[in-house]
C-alpha cells in the first residue's frame, strides 16, 4: 500500500506549486499596482491574505488559530515564529490580520512569479553578510515608521530534523527593544507534518496556531536583548514539547 503514496506525494506538490501560481496569475495586474506604491502595501497584504486561504484550503488544510491575546489593528509588533515549512508563510498571514512585512532569505526571490513580489514587498536577507543584516534593520524601522508590523523566523532557516526549535538570533528583539514594540510569539504545531521540506511527505488535516501573550519591551534596553530572547524561545519551546508529548500518550 505504501508503494501508491510516491504518486500521491509527487502530485500533491505539483499541486501545491499550482495553487500558489493561480492567485498570482489570476490578480496579476491588481498586484503589480498595489505594490507600485509603499503606502498601498495594506492593500497588497488583504490580497496576500486571501492567496494564503486559498493555498490552505486547496491544500485540505483545516487552519486553527488560538489566541491568547488578540493583536491591535493600526498598531505595531513583531510577531516570531518557529519555521518547519514553506506552510509558514501562509499559516502566519492567515493568522495575522495586522498588516506586516516579512523578514525572509533572498534566495526565495528566484522563485519563478512569486519570487517576483517576494522581493519587492519583503525585506530581504543575505545572512551570510554583515552588511545585508545592517541593512535589513533600517529597511524594518522603515516600515515601523510607516505604522507596519515585521515578521521574523529568528531560527534563521529551518532546523534539522531532530531539533524541534533551534536557537533564536538576536535581530528581532533588537529592533523591537529599539522600537519599544512588543514581541508577539506564535506557535506552528503541524506544518511540519503536514508539508515539510521533505519532498514524499505531507498530506491534507489540520494545521494550528497559538498566538501568545505579548512580551512587553516597554522600559526595555539593548542589554536585555538576550534575555528576550531567551523567553520569547522557551515559550514556544514549551508548548512544542507539550504536543510532542500529547501525541506520543497512548
């Protein structure tokens, strides 16, 4: 019976790249206005919201999102995340309603059609490069000054296989403590197994999100930084391994 998954695993990611192609093509000339200009960026980020429900459902995802504290609308954060997939980027922007800008590596931008937008709507990364780094923090206080949100995987790219959460790098609680904008913690649980890097894997079912209580910086300095951090992880890091051990009880 297994022998009659490859074939279902081959076309589910066709189908997967299929899914995030037609939005694209289909709005195509929408978007490309929408982003002609910084101040319509909350215009493109709906539409970007609207191409993330269409890939989950498309998917036979079933998205969850607890919230333990519900984001401001008009007000600034830095929400993080734990990063397993390329399902990420969809669950957050579903998960999100704030709009916000997406710190990501520029190797994404060679994607064909959405590296298009990818690039010219995120705040892109080389982390090999100090000068890239320095960079991507004044295009992010940029966009805070202009009354946006930030996005940041801090792991800095998916961790191997055994780790369930690797460690956080230090650039998104310093433009938070800098900004005095709260750090907003988000659990991934299922994105993972639901469609991770590992091309035969996968398959349709629920994917969920835990929003946290926000880790207020107000009052904050940048020698605290590692101490954010550090609780911002074990947040998430904890509720992992809570499901972790939930699915493993008999």
């Amino acid at each position: 019976m297994g022998i009659f998954k490859y074939p279902f695993w081959i076309f589910y990611r066709i189908w997967f790249y299929i899914l995030v192609a037609l939005p694209i093509l289909v709005l195509f000339p929408v978007l490309v206005i929408s982003i002609s200009r910084e101040k319509w960026y909350p215009f493109f980020f709906k539409l970007a919201r609207f191409w993330a429900k269409f890939i989950l459902i498309g998917m036979g995802f079933r998205y969850r999102i607890v919230r333990e504290e519900k984001p401001i609308l008009g007000k600034s954060y830095m929400f993080i995340a734990n990063h397993t997939s390329m399902m990420d980027i969809m669950l957050m922007l579903v998960a999100v309603k704030n709009p916000f800008v997406f710190v990501g590596k520029k190797e994404l931008a060679k994607i064909p059609l959405f590296g298009f937008f990818y690039k010219r709507t995120c705040i892109l990364v080389d982390r090999s490069s100090a000068k890239s780094r320095q960079a991507v923090f004044l295009r992010a206080q940029r966009r805070l000054h202009q009354g946006l949100s930030i996005c940041i995987f801090p792991e800095g790219g998916v961790p191997e296989e055994h780790i369930i959460l690797d460690e956080f790098k230090d650039g998104a609680f310093r433009l938070a403590i800098k900004h005095q904008i709260s750090v907003v913690p988000i659990t991934f649980y299922d994105n993972k197994k639901r469609f991770s890097y590992t091309f035969f894997s996968g398959g349709p079912g629920q994917v969920r999100a835990k929003i946290h209580s926000f880790l207020k910086t107000e009052g904050l300095t940048i020698e605290h930084t590692r101490e954010l951090n550090e609780k911002a992880k074990s947040i998430i890091l904890e509720d992992l391994k809570i499901s972790y051990n939930k699915k493993k009880l008999p």
